[in-house]
C-alpha cells in the first residue's frame, strides 16, 4: 500500500473491486483459506431483508388479548408491585416495589418504570387523559418520595401507587358502557 504523489489516499480494493473501507488504520486484508481477500460485510445489506412484527400474536404474546384479559393482567401486576408478601406474624403488606426501591437510585427508576408502564397500558385501554393524568401524579409522588434514603422507602411500601392506580382504572372502565 503506497501513498500516490498527489496525496490522495485510495484505499486498497479486492479481486472483486471493492474496497475495504472501514478496516481498522495498520491492519490488513482478512484472507480465507485460500488465499482470497473476503470483503467486509455490509451489514445494510445483511438485514435487509429482516422485518420484526411485533403486531403479530405469535411475535408479541400480549398483542391479542380482550380488555378483561389486559386487566386482570394489569391487577395482577399492581399486586405483585405493592402488595404480594405479607410480613410473618402481622397483617402488614408490602410488595417488589419496596424490596427493589431498597436498591439507591436504580431500584426507584426500575419501579418508575413499571409503574409506567402500567399507566401506558391503562391508556391503550382508553382512559381518558384525567383518569391518566391521575395515575401519572401518583407514579410521580411514588417516585419521587422514593429517592429518599429511608423515609422514601417507607412511603414507597405504604403508598401502593399501582393498586391505587390499577383501582382507579377499573372504577372508570366499570362506568364506561360495554360495546
């Protein structure tokens, strides 16, 4: 590989005439078995004919579900989150959002999320934007009351945003007329 007089650099090309464009500066052709230089591959062209259909019941398992499904999903979820251990010996509930919350910063986020989540899936249900407006503040106020060392943890367990919002869904769906 030389540098031509009038300084301008062309990279080295393949039997097949294409270039080697991205290879790293100082390093060589990749050669096969036989001694043929391989091109790099184009990852462009790989994929191109690859699609994700997440429309799809059979790429996306929660695509195709009636609304009582969606629900019962969603209130199974909010119990998970807020209220599935009960502390031995008392009557005290307490969920994953507590146990993760204990972890600083990320366990909040990681619950935020969900909690989010759960407010998407609420709003693909057709809740109107007060119903969402509602359980967005609630997920805020669970969240941010959450950061707090150790008082944010206590707030988080005593709180239960997600069966409040999961709750407060159902109450609205309950008053919508069936179609």
């Amino acid at each position: 590989m030389t540098m031509p007089d009038d300084d301008i650099y062309t990279p080295p090309r393949s039997r097949s005439g294409q270039s080697f464009r991205t290879r790293a500066p100082g390093r060589g052709p990749v050669i096969d078995q036989e001694g043929r230089e391989l091109p790099e591959p184009d990852l462009h062209t790989r994929f191109e004919g690859t699609r994700f259909d997440f429309g799809h019941a059979a790429a996306n398992p929660f695509g195709e579900l009636t609304r009582e499904q969606r629900l019962a999903r969603l209130d199974a979820i909010a119990k998970l989150l807020d209220v599935a251990f009960i502390v031995p010996g008392t009557n005290f509930r307490y969920g994953i959002d507590g146990l993760i919350g204990l972890i600083p910063v990320v366990g909040d986020i990681i619950t935020t999320a969900i909690s989010l989540w759960l407010v998407r899936e609420a709003r693909a249900l057709g809740a109107p934007w007060y119903i969402t407006a509602r359980m967005l503040a609630n997920v805020a106020l669970d969240g941010a009351v959450g950061l707090v060392p150790v008082a944010g943890d206590a707030f988080d367990v005593m709180f239960r945003a997600n069966v409040r919002n999961v709750r407060m869904l159902k109450r609205w769906l309950d008053r919508q007329p069936r179609a």
